[in-house]
C-alpha cells in the first residue's frame, strides 16, 4: 500500500512517497543533518510531540531530520531524489542525504542558478550548493542518473511499467516547459523553473506544486487542466505562502485537502482557501504529515497530539506510524470545476 509522508523541516520541504513498486521516491529535502545529530534531532522532534498552543501549535519549533525519519521506518535507500528548483531550502542536507541513501536517479532542471553564500545564506551550508552545482555541471549518467525531464515526458519506471506497460510509479510532470525554464533563467526568477508533479494512484490524485508560480500555472490549466480539476491532495505551491500569487488556481484544483509547509502566518495564502471554504494543514499545526493509502483512500495521520485531539473526535493513536488519525480524504471524480 501507498504511504506519503510530508515532513515538518523548518521552512523548506520534504515529501517521501513509498510506491507500491517498492521505490522510494523523495521530492526536495530540508534540515538533513550529519549522523552524529540524529539522537539529538530524535529527542527535539519527540518533546514537540505533545507541546504546543492551540492556534500556533508551535511545531516549527521541533522539525524532524529526513535522514533520521527515513531510518527510523527502515528505509535504507532511494530510487529517485526529485530537486523541484534549485533553492536551498530544498536542498539543505542534500549531501550527505546522497551519501546516506545513495538515490539511483537524480530529476533535476538545466537551469543556471548561482549562489553568494553570505547574510541572507547563514543557515544553509554552503557544501550543499557545491555539491548540487557539481551535479548540475557534469550531468552523471550514473550513480545517479540525472534526468532532466519536462512536461508530458513519459518513461520507463517513472509513468510506464518495467516493460513499459501500465503506469509505472505514476508519476507525471505537468510543470516546466523547456520554455519556461529558459524564461526562468533570463529573469533569474527560479519559480517557474520549478518542477509539478502529479501523483496518480488508484484513482487518487496528488499534486506536488513546488514553488511554480504564475506562467507554470498558466501552462498547467491550458495544457493539464482535465489532470488538476478537483485533485485529491495538493502539497501548496511555494509552502503555501501568499507570495503575490494569481490563487484564481484555486477554482480549478479545488482541492479536497491541501498541506502547507511552514511558514510565518502573516505570509500564508489563508485567506484564498478560507473563502473558498478549502480545509488546509499546516506543518506547524500537525508537525509530520502521513498519508496513508488504502482502499482507494488517504487516511491522514499527524504526529502532533495535541492538533490531533483538537481537530477530531475520533483521533486515535497508530504505533506503525507514530502518529495519531486526522481524518480521511477520498478520491473524486476530474469531471467538474471552473
């Protein structure tokens, strides 16, 4: 059975997917730290466990390491690490995430990103871009395997079976264009370079936004719309921040549950899913985020009690996730919506 897992890492992203494949596929990484800081980070994210205000919660304060996460639930290695765009709060740990599970596939863009690691850079190591950029530059066909794949690509493993039958991982890349990555690295605004990716399994739909912006959204509706129309999940563009965006979207996606990384509340899109009565979680309301999918449903799990016990009546404890039910998010029809 499908499992996703959105993981509160401070104010970038993580999301794991365990296919039924058996693949791992892992979509940007934030607050990976070296293995001497595990138990450390191990303690941090089990105190926030049942701490927290109602309405802030406060579980920004206790962000999980993906390495120790990953570990902790017996995951050992990754068939495909997917930078969405090249910010470092998408891939802050990312070297020694590579050296810890060793990805069999890199999915990157051929952008031109560069970085002055000074003021606005403290919090992210400076190794990272270096060894991201290293990448970028030599384009290994091996260990790993960089792809730099577009809208529409179909291929082996990722959307088509092994023998290139049936929808493989099910996986499909609505955002960039070739065009819009050139337009990204004229402006030197990244955004729209950024990858979507739609998840299809069973008859659910989940949509991985990344930080695309206004154009990768225009190019979605023109030329996906029948594939975002009342989608089941969104994990929300740009963490779910305001970011001067065109939310018009909204009508469209219309999804049923939408999760919003973290972030300070005065820049979250609040309001665009409140008016249109669009429920959200938040990481700093939930801490990690589970989607567990059976039965054609995405039961939700979050790891913070407290928001659990507040948020439902009918909240139980799962050992096999560590985590306590929210509720359940069931699959609808695309057939509908502005």
């Amino acid at each position: 059975m499908p499992m996703l897992h959105f993981l509160n890492v401070k104010s970038g992203d993580c999301s794991i997917i365990e296919h039924v494949s058996g693949h791992i596929t892992v979509i940007d990484v934030c607050n990976a730290k070296t293995p001497d800081v595990y138990a450390e980070a191990a303690a941090k994210v089990a105190a926030g466990k049942e701490r927290g205000i109602l309405g802030n919660f406060g579980q920004k304060d206790y962000p999980v390491n993906p390495i120790t996460y990953m570990r902790e639930r017996g995951i050992n290695s990754v068939f495909r690490f997917i930078l969405t765009h090249p910010d470092c709060d998408h891939l802050d740990g990312m070297k020694v995430f590579f050296e810890t599970f060793s990805p069999a596939n890199f999915w990157d863009t051929d952008n031109d990103a560069e970085k002055e690691f000074g003021d606005d850079y403290f919090a992210y190591d400076e190794d990272d871009w270096k060894f991201y950029k290293k990448l970028r530059i030599e384009k290994p066909t091996d260990d790993p395997k960089r792809l730099t794949l577009l809208s529409g690509s179909i291929g082996q493993y990722f959307n088509k079976g092994e023998n290139n039958e049936g929808g493989g991982d099910g996986l499909h890349i609505l955002s960039p264009t070739k065009e819009l990555v050139a337009s990204g690295c004229e402006s030197g605004d990244y955004n729209d370079c950024s990858y979507a990716i739609l998840y299809k399994t069973g008859e659910l739909r989940i949509l991985f936004a990344g930080d695309t912006h206004d154009a990768s959204w225009d190019h979605i509706l023109k030329n996906h719309r029948a594939d975002v129309i009342n989608v089941d999940l969104l994990i929300a563009p740009h963490h779910g921040r305001d970011s001067d965006r065109d939310w018009s979207i909204l009508d469209t996606l219309n999804p049923s549950l939408t999760l919003f990384g973290n972030a300070s509340s005065e820049h979250l899109a609040y309001s665009a899913f409140s008016s249109r009565g669009l429920p959200i979680i938040t990481n700093n309301q939930a801490g990690n985020i589970i989607g567990h999918i059976v039965d054609n449903v995405i039961n939700i799990y979050v790891t913070h009690k407290n928001y659990a016990e507040h948020s439902t009546a009918n909240t139980f404890y799962a050992d096999s996730f560590d985590a306590y039910y929210w509720g359940t998010v069931r699959p609808r029809k695309a057939t509908t919506g502005a």
